[in-house]
C-alpha cells in the first residue's frame, strides 16, 4: 500500500467510522484489506483503493470500513459489568421502577452480539422479579456482515468457550452440527440494527442501561467527545452508562459523571440551574438614582 493510499484510508475511516488509525498501523491495514481483495475477487490494495476513490461503490467503501473494523467481543466479556448490571442496576430498577414495569438496554458496538445474549441470559436468570415486565435490548454495530451472524446467534465452539459458562450453555443454547446456537427465547429479546455511532440515534429514545465497551479507545478526543455527546441524551434521567475498564468520561463530557463505587460506570450529571433572585431584591430602594 503507498503512503497516498494509506493517508487517504486513515481520512476515510476517520470520516466514516471514528476510527483513528496510527501511522504504524499499515502493516494491520494491508493485511485486512489483502482478505477483503481475496473476498472479492479484486487484483490488488492499489487496485482496491483505486476502486474506492473513484467514490461510485458505497457498498465497497463500507466493506473497506468493515475490514478495518475491529470485531473483538466475547461472552459475559470483564465480568464485572455484568455483576454491577445485576448486583446494581437491575436492583435499582426494580425499586424505582415498579409503576411502568419497563426495561430497556442499548448495546452499541455489539459486534456479533455475545455481549447483548450475554445480558439476555442475566435478565432470564431474574425471571421471576421481573415477571410481567417489558424488556427490550438493542444491539447496534456499523457493521452489516456481524450484525447478520448476531442475529443467527450461530457461534462456533471457540466462540462458546470463551467467556460462557457450562450452565449457561446447556441452558441457553441447542447443537447446530458443529455450531451452537442462542435459543429463540432469547433471540426474541434482542433486536439488532445498523447503526454509526457519529450519526444521530434519537430514534432510538431512551435507555435505562447503555453499553459501550472497548470502543471509545478506537477513537481520537474529538471523536470521543462527539460519540459522547450523543450518547448521553439517550440516558433516562435514573440511566446509566457502561464503558470499558480503559476507558472514561473525565475531561470528554459534563453532563455524565462518574459512579463512585463503581468503575466503568457513569450517570447523568445533576443539572445545576442558577440562583433565583427575588423580585424584591431586584427592585431599587427608595431614594436610588434608578427612582428617580
């Protein structure tokens, strides 16, 4: 790949995805890209990004945006959200929620969606407290090709070894060949959508519980801000937002705020509204210059 048709894949992934690729990362772009030319049948990188820049195939340039997309996700992955999720959020709707009986959690980046059945299987485990509730997940990705294998809940046997528990796989999943497949119980749970994170996601509403995991880190501040800065409003005022171990809202965004028992976890930040002046305060005194 020549430095021209690497600066010009740093602007587009930037532009497209919020990806910052450094500038030691060729040697990564020219391996992704060489499988994506053998998947298509396309003699060459140069050849490909010819292709690409000529700007008449969208379909490939989002292919070259999926390449280069890391797709990095597992099981019930850090453990420790989950166990906040369950231990503390899902406590606290449950108290403060009792009226409208309503649960709903956006994972966005979901990958191919162990992290959305991983949820799925927890919300299941607490069927019997949230009997007659309304439960929806979300699961977003930019990319297409994951969001289809998301949506089959179709894994392989490395898939399923990494992060699942025995039980949960005897319970949760049936034999499909040498695959395994997520039950249709919970695959009616989640629903999956196409979605960039640098676009707007107001028509998504509000979510009680947002996951964003190992992405923030993908991303240069600007980015970070902007990503941030659409993700808050989608917060219900009791919402709360999961990030990566790495990661943080410190510095990036004043409407969120660190929990401050839980790492990882942040929450909207209390609007702070200006002293109301009285009238009389405001009105001048008797013999003032303004009575006159």
């Amino acid at each position: 790949m020549t430095e021209t048709d690497f600066a010009f894949l740093r602007l587009l992934l930037r532009q497209r995805s919020g990806l910052a690729l450094g500038p030691d990362k060729r040697y990564l772009a020219e391996s992704r890209l060489s499988i994506l030319c053998r998947r298509r049948g396309i003699e060459s990188i140069d050849v490909l990004m010819q292709q690409v820049r000529l700007g008449r195939d969208g379909a490939l340039e989002a292919a070259v945006v999926e390449a280069m997309t890391t797709n990095e996700t597992l099981f019930f992955r850090d453990s420790t959200p989950f166990n906040v999720v369950r231990d503390v959020l899902l406590p606290e709707k449950l108290a403060t929620s009792a009226g409208n009986r309503s649960l709903r959690i956006w994972c966005a980046a979901v990958s191919s969606g162990q992290e959305a059945y991983s949820l799925a299987m927890l919300i299941d485990g607490m069927a019997d407290r949230l009997a007659g509730w309304r439960i929806s997940i979300l699961g977003t990705d930019i990319s297409g090709e994951v969001l289809e294998k998301a949506r089959t809940g179709l894994y392989s046997q490395f898939e399923i070894q990494r992060g699942l528990p025995i039980q949960m796989l005897l319970k949760h999943f049936s034999q499909r060949g040498d695959k395994w497949q997520v039950s249709e119980r919970l695959r009616s749970m989640v629903e999956f959508r196409p979605h960039n994170l640098l676009e707007r996601n107001d028509q998504f509403g509000r979510f009680d519980i947002v996951f964003c995991r190992n992405v923030l880190i993908y991303f240069d501040l600007p980015t970070k801000e902007k990503v941030l800065g659409l993700l808050a409003p989608r917060l219900a005022p009791d919402g709360a937002l999961v990030l990566g171990a790495t990661e943080t809202v410190v510095g990036l965004a004043t409407t969120l705020r660190p929990d401050p028992h839980q790492r990882g976890l942040y929450r909207q930040a209390p609007v702070m509204r200006p002293p109301v002046t009285s009238a009389l305060a405001q009105r001048p005194s008797i013999g003032s210059t303004a009575a006159h």
